[in-house]
C-alpha cells in the first residue's frame, strides 16, 4: 500500500495530525494503531476510567525499580487503543501555563511560544463556556464543565478557600486558585481524539483518511537517509506501507523512542550491541524524561463520595438515559494550583481532589465513603530515560524514570511541602476537615517533615504524564528540529508528548492534540478552523 503520509500513533497527538493532513486535498493519509477500536462501552462511561487500566486496552508498562521510592515499581497505564491515552485517561482539560510554553521557545524550540500555543489551543478547543481571549469554541476538541460533581468536591474547593487558595472562573486565565475540573466530554460522555478528530461527520465524505487498528509497526524503513515507509505485522504477518511524502511517529513518549531506535535512530554504541544497524547515531534519543509524581492522603467520610455508584442500578440506568448522575464523574473533579517557594514564576504543585476512598492507580477501593487528595509535581528537575531491552518489537522497553534523582533534593522537598498543604486541608478546615472520620492512608496524620517523606517514599506514583524523550529544540542534541523533523533523517517527523522539551504546569492531553494540530501545519495540512 502506498500513500502520501503515514502516521504510526492513533493516540491524542496522531489523530489530530492525520486529520489534518487528510484535510489537505488529494492528500492520501495512512493511520496505523496497535490497538484494537474503541468499541469497549466503558470508554464511553467518564467514572469507568480506571477500570480500563491494566487489561487488553492498556500497554501495561511497568518501571524499573526506583531506589528513591522504596525500590517499587510503578505501574504506567497507556491507551491501548483508537483514541490511545485519550480514550483511557481523566479527561482533564488543564493545558499547561504560558511560562512553560515561552520557556520552550526561549530554550531553542522555536514557534512554541505561549502566543502560538493559546492560538493552537483556541483553534482547536470547543468551550461550552463561550469563547474568550484564551479559549475557543466551535473547534473538535470539546471542553465541558462536570455535570453533577460530588458534594465533597464542593467541601475541597470551600477548605481551599480557608488556606486562601481563591476559587477561580478559569485556572487557564487566573493559575494560582482552585476550581472543579474542565473535562473533554460531550453531554456527560467522554471525547476522546477519536471522537474529535476521526469522526466522518467532521471528516467529510470522501476522506483520504484510512484508519487501520491491530496493526504492528515494527521499525520505520530508511533509504539513503529519507524515510519510505514502515514494515508492520497485520495478524502476524509482516506488511510494509510505503509513504510518497512523510513518516510522522505519534506513538508517544514510551513507543516513540524504542521505534526509533530499532529503525536505526539513537545511541550507537547501544544500536550496535543490539545488532541494529546504525542510521543516525542520536544519544538523546530516549533521554531527558520526564514525569509529573503524585503524592496524597486518604480519608473516609460520613458521605458525599461516588463510593457505591458503579454497583447502583438505579446511577447505571441515569448514565444510561441522560448521561448525568455519578459515572458522569472524571473521578479528578477539582484541582488547585499553589506555590511552595516565593519568588516562583508560576505555580509548582498542582492539587487534585478525587471524591473516592482510592489509592494505587485505584486498585485499592475502601469500602466506604471517603476522599482522596493527591499533591502533583509540576515542575521535576529529576530526569530519567527509556532504551530498548532487545531488538524484538514485542518485547516492553525498560522505563527507568530516576524519580527524585535530582541532585539537591529539591524534587522531594517540594512534594513533601504539597503533601503538607493537603494535610491541613483534611486537619486544620470546616468545610473539609470537619467531614473527615478517619484517615485511612496514612492511619493517622503526619507529625513533621521527615513522616511526610517516608510516606511520599511509600506512597507517591505517576500522574501518567511522561514527556521529552525525542526532545524537540535547535541545538546540536536535540532529536527533532522546532518544525518536529528527525535531525539527519528527511522525510520523518516526530508528532507527540516525546518531543516537549520541559514538562507543562498542567496536564499533557491538550498540549499533546495541540502538537498533532501544529505537526498537520507544519507538513503543509489543513486544520480544523474553530467557527466562532
């Protein structure tokens, strides 16, 4: 088969950029994904989120031991499926600050300031809220207020409001506050990528547009240095697709640098020991990751929590017809961002409230009424890498995130004082604190700094949010250029969450689908216009 573009990712960043390319006329466009269709009922149910992690539409990818957290592994969920991570995740819209997008540009990734990442985001966001002059509307990305958040999500944002943390309209246009939890969601139901960029609606009739699912990309083919094409396995049968134009690789910031790799592109010395003929000798390649860490506390209350709604025929029916009640929840239904230190230029932790006695990426459910409120590193300086185990595709690659591995400490201390800030939220308020029955995880709470360490030690695990392993920049070591071509390959891009250069002051869904939009730009697609 061949076409003129062919995307490998059908994740939040390669939906968009393979739309937009279709959109381009007579511009045939090949979408490939590992996964099976997003035909799962449960992809649909916002609150059934969780429970589609660690089964057949999740990679399951584990860490490396980590010697900062006990020698644990953590656990990584990543969509494995049309809609990849977006089809699986919280749907929570919160799109980074404009700090970290003109710190981009100021460090050599040139374009991706803050000006262009609003107009990106704009573009391509459809705010039931109205359009203002940091969001749009009328765009495939939908952005919904929840619909029935519960009664202790109110009481976290009212204790917030006792520390003098203000509740704010928009945390896009006011970051240091608190607010319930924007959500990519249509009438109570979730919108993934998929739904937004791959419907035949929005698409038109007649699309160049081919979607293929349960498709394996083994490694990008390279001929004199140009890009032709992928070799791929369909129903265990090796396939190659050809490509007249481009290779753009969406596969995400843990496929895209072991696709790289055993396409030749990446640390030499390590290429050579696994037998893989070396094309471009990159030693970034897989570097520079990085990984939002969350820490938190458990509490039981009285009441008001989604404890009991996923076993309630009555909630289940509510989903059902009217797309309201409890499993409309994103489970993350309010967020707050803070600051630990004076003299930071935007806020550095982030905290999310969870109306649900849970723990451990949920597989820990209490049986009871409770809350559970998570303090997020926003901006970590501890840096960790992901490399091939072996040349075989099926074999997972080894994730070592190094997590609270930076040299001063820094990383650990500003977790430690965010775990502080949930603490007295639970202790020291009315609105919150006199709720609270019992504190299930820790058994009771934490008496000075070095408890609050042990139990983020113990306790803290990844907010699912890894960047910057094909990093984007324009120095020597970057591996794609700011207009996101593979430095020393023609014909190949780099289109996802692996090519940010820093992690955001929020979460990486929106900036990922803003990247797919700007990649569609840059090849030369079109994108769809937001009308209003």
């Amino acid at each position: 088969m061949a076409v003129d573009h062919i995307v490998v990712g059908a994740g939040s960043a390669g939906c968009a950029v393979a739309a937009g390319l279709a959109a381009e006329p007579d511009t045939s466009v090949l979408l490939l994904e590992a996964g099976p269709p997003d035909r799962d009922p449960r992809v649909r149910i916002p609150a059934a989120a969780s429970d589609l992690w660690f089964g057949k539409l999740d990679w399951n990818y584990r860490t490396e031991p980590q010697s900062e957290l006990e020698g644990r592994r953590d656990a990584w969920p990543r969509g494995r499926l049309l809609g990849g991570s977006s089809s699986i995740n919280a749907m929570m819209h919160v799109r980074g600050m404009d700090a970290d997008y003109d710190e981009w540009a100021a460090g050599g990734a040139t374009g991706w300031d803050a000006a262009t990442m609003t107009r990106l985001f704009r573009q391509l966001e459809d705010d039931e809220r109205g359009p203002a002059e940091h969001r749009g509307v009328g765009g495939p990305l939908r952005v919904e207020h929840l619909r029935e958040p519960r009664a202790l999500t109110r009481s976290f944002l009212d204790a917030c409001g006792e520390l003098g943390i203000p509740e704010v309209e928009d945390y896009h246009a006011q970051p240091d506050g608190c607010g319930m939890t924007m959500v990519n969601q249509r009438g109570g139901r979730r919108w993934s990528a998929a739904d937004a960029f791959l419907d035949d609606q929005r698409l038109g009739t007649g699309s160049s547009l081919h979607v293929r699912t349960g498709v394996e990309v083994q490694r990008i083919a390279i001929e004199d240095g140009r890009a032709i094409g992928v070799d791929v396995l369909v129903d265990g049968q090796p396939r190659f697709a050809r490509a007249e134009r481009e290779v753009v690789v969406a596969a995400g910031t843990v496929a895209t640098p072991p696709l790289l790799q055993r396409s030749g592109i990446g640390p030499a010395d390590e290429l050579r020991s696994l037998g893989i003929e070396v094309v471009v000798d990159a030693p970034q390649v897989g570097e520079n990751l990085q990984d939002h860490v969350v820490a938190g506390m458990v509490v039981g209350t009285a009441g008001g929590s989604l404890y009991g709604a996923d076993r309630d025929p009555r909630q289940i029916a509510e989903w059902l017809r009217h797309r309201r009640g409890p499993l409309s929840s994103n489970l993350a239904e309010a967020i707050a961002f803070v600051r630990t230190r004076r003299g930071e230029v935007a806020p550095d932790i982030e905290l999310l409230a969870i109306p649900a006695a849970m723990k451990d990426h949920g597989r820990v459910r209490y049986p009871r009424h409770g809350l559970a409120i998570g303090a997020i590193l926003l901006r970590p300086r501890s840096r960790g890498r992901i490399r091939l185990a072996s040349i075989d595709p099926a074999a997972p690659p080894i994730i070592d995130p190094r997590t609270f591995t930076d040299p001063d400490g820094d990383d650990l201390d500003r977790l430690a004082e965010g775990l502080h800030t949930v603490q007295r939220l639970l202790s020291e308020t009315s609105a919150l604190g006199g709720r609270v029955e019992e504190f299930l995880d820790p058994s009771a709470p934490l008496t000075g700094r070095a408890a609050r360490v042990a139990h983020v030690r113990r306790t803290a695990q990844t907010m699912y949010h890894p960047v910057g392993t094909a990093r984007m920049g324009s120095d020597a070591d970057a591996v794609v250029d700011p207009q996101l071509r593979v430095v020393g390959v023609q014909g190949l891009r780099v289109a996802d969450a692996s090519v940010m250069p820093t992690l955001i002051r929020g979460h990486t869904n929106a900036p990922s689908v803003a990247i797919g939009v700007r990649a569609a730009e840059l090849i030369g697609g079109q994108v769809c216009a937001p009308t209003g």
